[in-house]
C-alpha cells in the first residue's frame, strides 16, 4: 500500500524583504525537512508553515562590502515580509497535479513570522509562517467607496479593484438580492464576510455564501453551488480490516484512505440550541414600528440541497412539534429601511436571508469526518469527493456502509510534505436536512 508518497521540489527560494537577496534551496546552503499547505473555506486566504535547516554560510550580505557569509536568518536576512517561490509535483492525481507558487508574482507566498527553533555553531534550525498574497493585501487596504446593486457585482468590484485579482482567478455565484453600503473604512474581508451571510444565489432561495482562497482561485459561492456541484472524479476508499468490501479502483492504491476519524456525527443538543431544527425569528421595521415573524422547521423541502441522505426528524423532536412547539431559538433583527434613498424601502430585507441562513451554515458541518490520504495536489477546499466505507460486518458481500458512504464537502486540508513522504489531510463535511418556511404575519 502506498500510504506515503515523496513529492517533488521543482523550486523552493527565498527572496529578501526588499528584494535585493535571494537564496535557493538547490544551492545545497538550505533544505526543506517539513512543508505544510492549508485550504479551508472557512479562511479567505492561504496559510502555512515550512521548516528549513540552513548551514552557516547559507546566505551572503548584500549589505556587506566584502560580502562575507553566514546564517540565513541573520544575512539573507529572515524576516516578516520575505518571499517564498516554489512549485511542487505529486504522483496522484490527473489534472492539477502540482502546487505553483513561482511563476504568477499574485500567487507568491509572504513570511509573517519567522522562529529560530534551533540553533548550534554550524546549523540553525528555522520555522516560517507564510500566507498568500491576498492576505497580505487584506491587512494593507481600506475600503471607502459607496457600493449599490446586485451584492455580487459589488463584491467582484472588490475583488478587481481594491484587492487587484485579476478576472479569471475569480469564481463567483451570481445573487439575486442587492444591497446599497459603504466601505467605513474597513478592510476588505470585514465587508465580503458581512456580504457573505446576506447573499442569495440567483438559482435558489437557500441563503448562505462561502468566501475562500484555493491553489486555482478565489470563491464567493453559495452553499448550495458547493453541494450540487459534480464530485472528484476518482472515488476514495477505506477499509480497515483485511478482508474488504470495497474494490479499489487504482492498482497501487493512490485512493485508499490511510486512516478516519469521526469528528462529529449530529450532535443533537448543540444542533437544538444553534436552531438547526427550528427558529423564531422576530424583524421590526422602525419606519412604520410594527414587527413580523418567520419561522423556520425541519421537514423534507426538495429545494433545500443536500450531499446525504436526510434522516428522519428524531422521536422527541416530533413530538415537540405535534404538541404544537414549533421553535427552539428565536432571533430578533431591525429592518435596514431607507438606507440611501428618498423612499423607505427595506435594504437587502433580512427576512430573504437572516432566517435561513443561520440554519444552513449550521446544518451543512453536521457531519464531520477526519480523513488522511496519499499526497493528491488536484484537491482543493470545498470540492466535493466520494468515499466509500467498508461495512463493520462479517458478511461483505453486503456491500460498503451506507451511513457513513457517500459524498462530502472538503471544508479543509492540508498538503503535508516531507523528504521522503507526503499526505494530505482532510476535513469532511456534509448536511441531512431540509427546511421548511411559514410566515406568521
């Protein structure tokens, strides 16, 4: 079984604050022994870590007449704003398989931390903190403008100008709903993370956007985009005893899944109080001082999306709901009215996406499951895989379990890379339930 696999190093070099040094790890004076790359939907930028080994001449001065040599940390030299270039190649996958921070300059990686964890008289031993581009830019940049219209094509303004993405490196769901704000001086993922939870997807009525940095691009997409989308292409496949259920699909088991953890399987009283199953959400519009409810309950509404199964609302909750009690947490809201115009017109109203929303985020981590697998560069938060997992049965032919099988969300990995091995850890997530609205006016 190939559980670990060595991925390649077609570059690793690290330029200077100012830009006027750089050293490269094929001159032999550093080497790469951890590398660690992380996605998640859950962050609008890239992260990471490397720890390097340098000798003592590492790197020359370019700031010494008689450019002597020492440590990399003291003479390149290290520190917070540095530039990390590289580019490494896997054997798995067929169709990204590489992570290429070298050639585009908007995809290079910035130090912000930089830690001497070692140090003797011939070595020293140092872990950087990097994160991408946009990330930077993010702490650098203020928004002031005023934006009205379609929220979608204020946040692909942000993106273009403010933060300077080009156009094909962004991936956007188009809204239905619009919303008239101003920047106050905010940096720019303050603004698209308070846009995110008042979006609405133009296709369907379920609120809810992710905003997210991968290798390939930068999201803004609703949760339901996520959940219908088409699944990788190759499925993975776990089984922990010798004999298995499950045929693998690749001869040298590229897809096996190395190891699983449930991290988190419904849990009932935290999915009550967070409101998952049922809400009371109160809305009072101070232009004419009268308040509106919306109620929100669980039941099998076919618009509402799903990567699961949808299980059946548990015993003592329907009971609940027969004896007449409909809702487990109420939210209360004010009315946006009159925000830029003459007229008393509610702004982006939240009875589109308030009620709603918290329900989604919620529901769609309702399942949780840690997984490792051989080093695969064509993965990316927030696609969707399959994995399949052997029944806990002595009668195999039965076929893969069928509870814990299916589709999932990847919500965050990381490509973890040292000399002779690589893995990329997982964090799936999927849903199983639907949404039902009455209004009571």
């Amino acid at each position: 079984m190939l559980e670990a696999q060595e991925v390649k190093y077609e570059e690793f070099k690290i330029i200077s604050q100012d830009g006027s040094n750089a050293v490269d790890a094929y001159s032999g004076k550093f080497r790469v022994i951890r590398f660690n790359y992380y996605e998640t939907i859950l962050s609008p930028y890239i992260t990471g870590n490397v720890t390097i080994v340098s000798t003592t001449d590492a790197a020359v001065s370019t700031e010494d007449n008689q450019q002597r040599s020492g440590s990399l940390y003291n003479f390149l030299p290290l520190s917070a704003g540095c530039v990390i270039t590289a580019k490494f190649r896997a054997g798995v996958g067929n169709e990204t398989n590489f992570l290429d921070f070298s050639t585009d300059p908007f995809k290079r990686l910035y130090v912000t931390e930089v830690s001497v964890i070692n140090k003797s008289p011939t070595s020293e031993t140092i872990v950087l903190k990097f994160i991408s581009r946009i990330g930077w830019l993010n702490e650098t940049t203020r928004i002031t403008k005023h934006y009205k219209g379609k929220i979608t094509d204020s946040v692909q303004k942000i993106l273009k100008e403010v933060l300077t993405i080009d156009q094909n490196k962004i991936d956007i769901d188009p809204s239905a709903n619009s919303y008239s704000f101003t920047g106050m001086n905010k940096r720019p993922f303050d603004i698209l993370f308070m846009l995110a939870k008042a979006t609405v997807p133009s296709s369907v009525s379920n609120p809810g956007y992710f905003i997210y940095e991968t290798k390939s691009k930068f999201h803004y997409v609703s949760a339901d985009r996520l959940l219908k989308q088409q699944k990788y292409g190759n499925d993975y496949n776990y089984n922990g005893a010798v004999q298995s259920s499950v045929e693998l699909k690749d001869s040298s088991n590229n897809f096996k899944v190395l190891s699983l953890t449930t991290t988190k399987d419904q849990s009932l009283l935290s999915q009550i109080r967070s409101g998952v199953y049922a809400t009371k959400n109160i809305f009072f519009n101070p232009s004419n001082l009268q308040f509106k409810e919306i109620d929100i309950s669980v039941v099998n509404d076919p618009e509402f999306s799903s990567v699961a199964k949808k299980p059946k609302l548990p015993g003592i909750l329907a009971s609940d709901f027969n004896a007449g009690k409909r809702y487990h947490r109420v939210q209360t809201a004010i009315l946006d009215v009159g925000a830029d115009e003459a007229n008393l017109g509610i702004n982006n109203s939240p009875e589109l996406y308030y009620a709603a929303g918290t329900t989604r985020y919620n529901v769609m981590f309702s399942q949780s499951h840690s997984i490792s697998v051989p080093c695969n560069l064509d993965l990316e938060a927030g696609r969707k895989i399959k994995m399949n997992v052997e029944s806990t049965s002595t009668k195999k032919e039965q076929g893969v379990d069928e509870r814990q099988s299916g589709e999932y969300i990847i919500k965050s990995l990381c490509h973890h890379f040292e000399p002779n091995k690589s893995v990329t850890s997982i964090v799936l997530v999927r849903d199983s339930y639907g949404l039902h609205f009455t209004k009571n006016t």
